[in-house]
C-alpha cells in the first residue's frame, strides 16, 4: 500500500484522479532512465520501504502540484508513515 493515496480527485490537489486498484483511472507510462538514476531511486526506495514505481508517481504528483501552483502535500517518506 502506498503510504499516501488520496481517495478522489477532489483530495488530490492538482486535481489528478488517483490510480483505482482496477487499473480504469490508470494509464501505463514507460521511462528510459541511466542506471545511476535507477540505482539511486532504488537505493531511496530501500532505505524509504517502498517501491521505485511509488516514488516516481509522487515526483510527478509533485511536478503537477508545483506547476498549477497548489499546495505541496508532504512527501511522507519516513517508512513508519508509509503502509505496506
């Protein structure tokens, strides 16, 4: 489990739908990243407890948030938050 999902796009604050556990508010996206950028989100992603996929689904919530000027909700990436 993630350890910060919104539940609709109305707790999201860049007003993106969240991924439904069906896949139907979903669209598959394929990176080419280095091996040092993959090697260091996988080290972030060991050391958070979570995986890379989650981490790079929360930057682009980020970029989103940061680009339409809404609030920045927290990161959360102490593992204790997160819920597995």
């Amino acid at each position: 489990m993630l350890a910060y999902e919104p539940r609709s796009a109305a707790d999201c604050s860049c007003g993106v739908g969240t991924l439904g556990k069906d896949g139907r508010d979903a669209h598959r996206v394929s990176v080419t990243l280095s091996k040092s950028q993959h090697d260091e989100l996988a080290r972030i992603a060991r050391k958070q407890g979570m995986t890379v996929a989650w981490l790079v689904r929360r930057a682009a919530e980020r970029l989103i948030e940061q680009e339409n000027g809404g609030p920045m909700l927290p990161l959360m990436l102490d593992p204790q938050h997160a819920q597995r």
